[in-house]
C-alpha cells in the first residue's frame, strides 16, 4: 500500500508556513485518517514545566476520556515508552485507552533523547501490516519533529522578547565579551567584578504563577538591572533563572554597593512576594584566570544567597 504522495506533499509544505502547532497535527491526522483504516487514535503530548502528558489531538475518542485520562511519568508505559521504542500490543494487553481492541500501536514522540509525548492508534478487529507499522513510525516521527520545532519556535520568542527589549545579551554572546574586558582590566591592573542574580526554584514558580507571569518577572528584573547600571555595563541571561552582570573598573565593594541599590528595587516588585532571589559576586582581586571562572565563582555565591536566610547576596570569597 503506497503512500497518497500529492496528500503528503501538501502536508509537509503546510509545515513551511507559520501556524498553531494543533493545526500542524491535524494535518497529520487527516493523513493518516486517509492512509489507514483504524479504530480510534490519539497524540498525548508532555505539558511544559510539568511531568504530566494530556491529549492534544484525537479521533474517535470521547471527550470525557480525552479531558480526564492523563500520564505522569511514574506511570508504567509511560516509563517503557523513555526507552524510546514502540509498543505493539495485541488482545488481553497490559495497555488499554478507550476502547477494546485486537491490536494496539504506541509510539513515542521524543526528540534527542527527550520524551515529549507519543501517538496511539488501534484496530478494533484486524491487525496492522508491518508496511503500516513502519508508515506509522514516519508520521511519529514527523510529529516529534514539529512539536520540538514548536517548543523551539516558543523559547526564541520568549528570549528575543527578553533580549531585544532590554539590550540583554545571550549566554554566549556576554561569555565572549566578558572575556575581552576581563583580558583589558588584567593587562591594565584594573578592578573587574561579575555579578549574578538568581531566582530560587525557578520551575516550581513556573508551575505556581504559569509561565506568562514567571516571564513578565524576568523582564522586569532586567529593565530594573538596566535601567540601574552604567553604559559601560554588560548584561546577560546566562540560564532562564538567572542573569549576570559584569561590571568593568569596579571593585567588589563597589560592586556590593551598586547590586544592593539594584536589588533593593527589585525587592520592591509585588512578584518577589512569591519569589525568592540571591545575588552573587565575585570580583578578579583574586587573580581569576579568566571571566568564565569569575561568572562561575559568581554564580557559586548567588547559590548560597538563595540558601542564606539573613541576606540575598554573597561576595564570593
């Protein structure tokens, strides 16, 4: 049984145009609707910042079963689906969904070594040709590749958002010209201090708060930082948690005075009622070989802040 090449054509240049990622599944599933004949089908994928997978698209599926049946990743299958192969199940299986079946199909959708949902589909009397199987395993797959894309798609957006309206440099991008000023203040004996701020049990937040708010608070932390610093600053957010600052010509003492100004601010922030934040500085007085040893040494101390019940910043010693 051949594949309907002008259907899939047109499925796969859907793909090239920007669109929800449910309309990007549908698709798929009105391809697969028309290549195989099957009893009911379902694609459950992760929800983010979570270790629970719902159902995001179905055919022949309740809606009761598909609002109210979820996973976790304690669940049996679901840990039998993290080594990453297919389950193929005939009658009196270990697994069932909705309906009684005579043969039952699982694939994970997982994405370099990530489990990021799975797709099932059954028969109710017949069982599925090893030709279909393997057709199965390439719209698997073909949905693994557009849900990464979309979860990609969100982090640029989340980040560009960030980045460009704040002037906030990436992780790499504050690396490389941090260690350009780090090698001028060593050549010309000059003070050099990095500071990082770290918000505490970041993904819990996210959970608690949902992760528009968590992102609006990261963003008023950085407009606070910039808006606070001098021009000759750098700034970067070097982990979604966590951003760092490095401070040309600045003593760690000085460097105290300037984040507590900054921190005092973001102290101020209605969020940090439900936010815990630690401050770590470390300055090159110690001759620091290079600035991501000094960004290192810096994030070691915004740790202990955020484990220190007297005060949120730390002078790494």
């Amino acid at each position: 049984m051949g594949f309907n090449l002008l259907s899939f054509d047109d499925m796969l240049y859907n793909f090239l145009k920007k669109q929800e990622l449910e309309e990007h599944l549908s698709h798929i599933i009105r391809n697969i609707e028309d290549e195989f004949d099957f009893q009911s089908i379902g694609v459950y994928l992760k929800v983010p910042n979570s270790e629970i997978f719902r159902m995001k698209i179905s055919r022949n599926i309740s809606h009761t079963f598909a609002k109210n049946t979820i996973f976790t990743k304690g669940d049996p299958m679901i840990k039998e689906l993290m080594h990453y192969k297919h389950l193929d199940i005939r009658p009196l299986g270990r697994y069932i969904f909705e309906k009684e079946y005579s043969h039952l199909l699982v694939f994970p959708l997982n994405y370099n070594e990530e489990l990021l949902g799975f797709i099932f589909i059954d028969k109710s009397n017949e069982v599925f040709e090893s030709e279909e199987m393997t057709k199965i395993k390439l719209f698997a797959s073909i949905i693994s590749l557009n849900v990464q894309l979309h979860l990609q798609s969100k982090k640029i957006e989340q980040h560009r958002d960030i980045y460009e309206s704040a002037r906030i440099y990436s992780s790499k991008a504050f690396i490389e010209k941090s260690e350009v000023i780090f090698s001028m203040m060593k050549r010309y004996k000059r003070y050099l201090t990095i500071a990082v701020i770290i918000v505490d049990n970041f993904e819990k937040i996210v959970r608690t708060i949902g992760e528009h708010e968590t992102n609006d608070f990261l963003k008023q932390i950085s407009f606070i930082i910039k808006n606070d610093l001098r021009e000759t600053d750098i700034i970067g957010k070097i982990h979604k948690d966590s951003f760092a600052v490095l401070m040309p010509e600045t003593s760690s003492k000085n460097g105290f005075i300037t984040i507590n100004r900054v921190n005092n601010r973001i102290k101020k922030l209605p969020m940090i009622k439900v936010c815990k934040i630690g401050w770590g500085i470390a300055s090159n007085e110690n001759e620091t070989k290079n600035a991501e040893k000094l960004l290192k040494f810096a994030e070691h101390a915004a740790f202990d802040s955020n484990r220190n019940k007297e005060g949120n910043i730390t002078i790494y010693k």
